[in-house]
C-alpha cells in the first residue's frame, strides 16, 4: 500500500521525483507518495519498472515476462490494460499531479510520459558519479563523490528484491555505490580526514560488511586517528563474521594491517616502559591467550626451535566440531572457546583455523598430561552445551607420542 499527503497543483508547473533507493517514493511538491508494504503490488510493480525504464517505449511482450510468473497475460493484452488503468487511478488517488497522463500508451506498448518535468534519483546517482571521475581539482572531485553517496539511500526497490529485473540492477547500483566509496575514502585519508572516513565506511559497511576493502579503510581511519581499541574490536568482529558467516579467512592484506593495531612503537613518544606496559596488559587475566592465527603460527615457530635446544615438549592440539546442520554452529564454536579459555593455564594459547576447528598449544605437558587436558574440555563442552543440542560430536586431534 501506498500513502499520500498534500495538494494538487496545476499541470503547467507539474514535476515530479521519483527515490528508488533505500525504497519507492514519489515526490510531487509537498505531496509525497511513500511505499509502505513490505511487498509491492502489481499496480505499483508497473509503474516502478516504467519509470526504471522511462527512456524506451516498453512492449506488451516485454512487461508480459515481467509479469508471467504472477499472471497469464491475455494474448491481446487486456491484463496489462487493465494494471496500467489501475496504475493511473493509484496515482490519481494519491493526488499525484497529471497522474493520468504520467502512463502513455504507445507504439504496442507502454511508457513513462517525459514530457511532464521528472527527476529519478538513480539517474541523478549516476550522473554524479561520472560527473565525478572527469574532475581533476581533488577537493571537487571528493566533494561530488560525497554527494553521490549520500544519493544512495539503501538498495534499488528493496520490497522488490525478488524481483527478477530488480535483482541485477540492485546488483548494479551497490557496486557503484561501493566503487564510489572507495574513491572518496582514498582522497579523504590523502587528505588526513580520517574521522570523515570512518563514519562514511561505517555507513558503507552497512551496505556490505563483507568488503574486506571497506574494512581495510574502516581499520586505517580508527588507527590514523589513535583508536587502537576501536581497530581491535572492529577487527575481531569482522573476523568472526568472516567465520561464521562465509566460512573463510581474511585477506593477507587485512592480517598484515592487524598486526600494525599492536605496534604503538609506530607512534611518537613511547618509552621503554610504556611499550612494556602496552606489551603486558592483560598478561594476569586467567585462562587461555586467545590470538590470531598468523600470531599462533609464529608462536610455533618459535617453540618448536627453542624445543631443539630444551628439550621441553609441545603440543598442539586440533578440536574439530562436526553438526548436522550449520545453524547452530558458530554457537556451538563460541561454546568452546569459553571451555578452553576456562580449562587451560595463562601460558597457554589457542587460534581458530577455521569456521569449525580450533588449535590449542599446550606448553611443558607430558603426553598423558595432554590427553588429560584435552578430555577434560570435551568432558565439559558435552555436559554443558553438546548433550542439550543433539547431532554434534566434537574431537581433538594431536600428534602421538
């Protein structure tokens, strides 16, 4: 359903705005036009796709696939007839100016009348955004890519994402606002506005939280501005989103930038004492070190060469969670991290190597020891957690003796 407020105006200063990002709107003076369901009816369907098509003439044959999933059109076209006289009463009730001469009918076919002074704001998205790339001076050039992003309120027709003709345009507008993004964040962090790139990626972000470029910049305005803890926060979330979610690891790009979040060495003014101070904080918080995967492999790397040399024995272990559906998965991981934090000494470290499998590094242990450990958190994730869910098993795998 859609609702209207205002008043009618004469057809001689008609013009009308048509938002099709973020939601389907049409501005006509005060009068606005607002789609509310979550789902557009064929009425308005019409309508959308003849002012998304407003520059051609569409054919009976071309809105007869649009809407054949729904309806089997009469071969002479009385169907469309009858949702193109229904789109023009929709708008007349709405009280929208010359609503009946917004829809021509025309050369076998349909189109969106031009005549009538129309501004679309994908249209209008577009063009500044190429406007844009033809602007040499930077600080223009930035100042248009900020409008343009402000343009995209949300994705094309978002009630009519199912939509099949929708889907590749909404496809498209996102890109380019993506695109259109990352041209501004790189003039913005040339120009060291680093706390306006940071409210435009998280605004991006919203749009798609899983453009690793978008967290790269999010990650590179919090530190250019200090916001080592902010970086370390973002980063990890993304990180378990990455996990949960799609099942995959970051981008060496983005792991090499996490590493810089734990350097404050790269500012000015640190003292050996302050470095030690940064270095050890948190060094007394009991349980298991949890820490990246990069950082765990280095870890090893120089266990295993100290062992050469001591003789001192390490483990590690690899818990595999197995379920019968995905769905309760990342629970079931968050699950067992808290066990093996709670089980395992301050020395003690652990990663996640994948959406299902973590890795554990037991130091100083005998090999009965180890087995002992690790039985010991599988005893207690399966009596707290696994026993309630059903259709999980977890193992640990270690290199024998």
């Amino acid at each position: 359903m859609f609702y209207g407020w205002g008043f009618k105006r004469g057809l001689e200063n008609a013009y009308i705005r048509v938002e099709m990002l973020g939601g389907f709107t049409i501005i006509d003076g005060e009068n606005r036009v607002i789609e509310q369901e979550k789902r557009s009816s064929k009425t308005w369907k019409m309508i959308q796709y003849l002012v998304a098509h407003r520059h051609k003439i569409v054919t009976q044959e071309e809105l007869a696939d649009v809407f054949c999933g729904e309806d089997n059109m009469d071969s002479d076209g009385s169907a469309l007839r009858t949702i193109v006289y229904r789109a023009r009463t929709a708008l007349a009730k709405a009280g929208v100016s010359c609503a009946d001469s917004l829809i021509l009918t025309k050369g076998g076919g349909y189109s969106w009348n031009n005549s009538v002074r129309c501004t679309v704001d994908t249209e209008e998205f577009e063009a500044v955004y190429k406007k844009a790339s033809s602007v040499a001076n930077e600080e223009k050039r930035l100042g248009l890519l900020l409008r343009a992003c402000g343009l995209y309120r949300g994705d094309f027709l978002p009630n009519s994402v199912g939509e099949l003709w929708v889907m590749p345009l909404s496809r498209w507008y996102r890109s380019m606002f993506i695109n259109c993004t990352l041209d501004a964040l790189e003039l913005l962090e040339k120009l060291e506005r680093n706390a306006e790139a940071e409210k435009l990626c998280a605004r991006a972000l919203q749009v798609d939280p899983f453009d690793e470029k978008l967290i790269e910049c999010h990650l590179r305005a919090l530190l250019a501005q200090s916001k080592n803890l902010e970086a370390f926060a973002e980063y990890k979330r993304a990180e378990a989103m990455f996990y949960d979610v799609l099942g995959v690891n970051f981008s060496d790009e983005l792991r090499a930038l996490y590493a810089q979040i734990h350097r404050p060495e790269l500012s000015e003014g640190f003292t050996l004492e302050t470095l030690l101070d940064e270095w050890t904080s948190g060094a007394d918080i009991p349980g298991a070190y949890y820490c990246d995967l990069s950082e765990f492999k280095t870890i090893v790397q120089i266990e295993s060469r100290t062992a050469l040399r001591s003789g001192k024995t390490t483990y590690v272990v690899m818990f595999e969670t197995k379920h019968e559906g995905n769905a309760k998965s990342a629970s079931i991981m968050q699950q067992l991290g808290v066990v093996i934090t709670g089980n395992l000494r301050m020395g003690d470290l652990f990663t996640r190597l994948s959406p299902s499998r973590y890795l554990v590094l037991l130091h100083s242990l005998t090999y009965e020891d180890c087995k002992v450990v690790v039985n010991r958190i599988l005893h207690e994730v399966d009596s707290k957690y696994l026993s309630k869910i059903g259709g999980t098993t977890i193992k640990a795998l270690f290199p024998a003796n």
